[in-house]
C-alpha cells in the first residue's frame, strides 16, 4: 500500500523541516529537498515523529556546519573549537560552584574578617551577570575560529590575556584559601582558553586563517 499524505507524514515532514532550519541557509537552499526526501523515504511505515536519536544526529550536524566551513581544517583548529566548548562548559561549572561554595565562602570570611564579606559578595554577584556573556564569548569565537576568521584569533588572545590578569587578581586576593573549588573550575577554564589559543597560533593554523585569495 502506497504512503498517504496523512496527517502523520505531515507532521513527520514539519518535524523533519524543523530540524532542518536549524542548517546554514546555503546547505537548505541547495539540498534542503534532497536531504528531506532521503529522510522520509527512511522513515518508518507509520511514523509520526522525528526520533530523539534522528533530532540529535541533524543538530549535531547543523551545529558542525556553523562551526566549520566546508574548506578542509587543520586538526590544530578542529581541537581548538573543541577546546573552545569545552570552556564555555567550564564556565558553566564556575557558575554552578560559585553558587554551591558561596554560604561556606561567607561564612569563612565573616569569621576572619567581617569588613570583606561585602566586597567579594559584590564580586560573586558580578561574575554571575557576567557569566552568559562570556558562555556566549566562548561559543561565539569558537564559531568564528572554526570559519577561519582571522580577527576571531586576536581577539581570542585579548580574552585570554584578561582571564589571566583576572585570574592573578584571584589569587593575589586570598581566593584560593576561601574557595579552592572555584579556583580549582576556573583554572581549568584557563587551561581550556591556553590550549586552544596555543592551537590557533600554530604554523598549520595560520595557513588555514590566512587562505590564498578565492578565485572568482
């Protein structure tokens, strides 16, 4: 029996159309109904949804064409981006401890010296405003790097430079007495953000930012 347009394959299709927005619109524009057709015919008799597994296969795969072009990449730049995830992960996990040590931090500061109690509860509330804002930085540059945007690189060097005078004005500051698990979270997001500046700054990696000019 041949498929109907039924009210489930309508659905399906929307579904699967969705899913497809989420891809650069060059990739929709020349193989959105390709890419649609293959999945439909895929699809099982009857089914009415994308699958969990089906949905996370094509964001996964929008997200990687965001963040890489189609030109081939040097390993060096592939880890990078990674790299770069993986802080903006990490900057989440600052979050999340920040949150969690903050009675104890009080506490331990109230008992030694009640004057800095209110300054660094200053400091806490801004680094949690800041916090979207610099997931958004990490991911943002990872885009960027990933595309091979040469100013992405500089100003990837100028974020890591402030993290770092950021991170010494911690420690000078008795941070790592009051709070070891943040100071242990942010300094593997500095690690992140060292690693993936060393990998863009590469021999390999400074080809692929600076390309031979694209023939028309």
């Amino acid at each position: 029996m041949s498929r109907q347009a039924a009210p489930g394959t309508e659905r399906l299709e929307h579904g699967y159309r969705r899913l497809l927005a989420c891809y650069p619109r060059s990739f929709r524009a020349d193989s959105e109904e390709e890419v649609l057709a293959v999945l439909l015919a895929a699809a099982a008799e009857g089914q009415a949804r994308v699958g969990s597994a089906e949905a996370w296969d094509l964001i996964r795969g929008a997200v990687r064409m965001w963040l890489w072009p189609a030109a081939p990449r040097p390993r060096a730049v592939r880890a990078a981006v990674k790299f770069m995830l993986a802080g903006a992960a990490a900057e989440l996990a600052v979050v999340i401890t920040m949150l969690t040590t903050a009675p104890a931090v009080r506490a331990a500061l109230a008992a030694k010296d009640a004057a800095a109690v209110h300054p660094v509860a200053v400091r806490l509330i801004v680094d949690l405003g800041a916090a979207p804002l610099v997931i958004g930085l990490w991911l943002w540059l990872a885009w960027a790097n990933g595309r091979g945007e040469d100013w992405a690189r500089m100003i990837s060097a100028a974020c890591f430079g402030l993290v770092t005078l950021s991170m010494i004005a911690v420690l000078g500051q008795g941070g790592a007495v009051y709070a070891l698990a943040n100071v242990a979270v942010a300094s593997l997001e500095w690690a992140l953000g060292l690693v993936s500046v060393v990998l863009i700054f590469t021999p390999a990696a400074w080809r692929y930012y600076r390309p031979q000019p694209a023939q028309q």
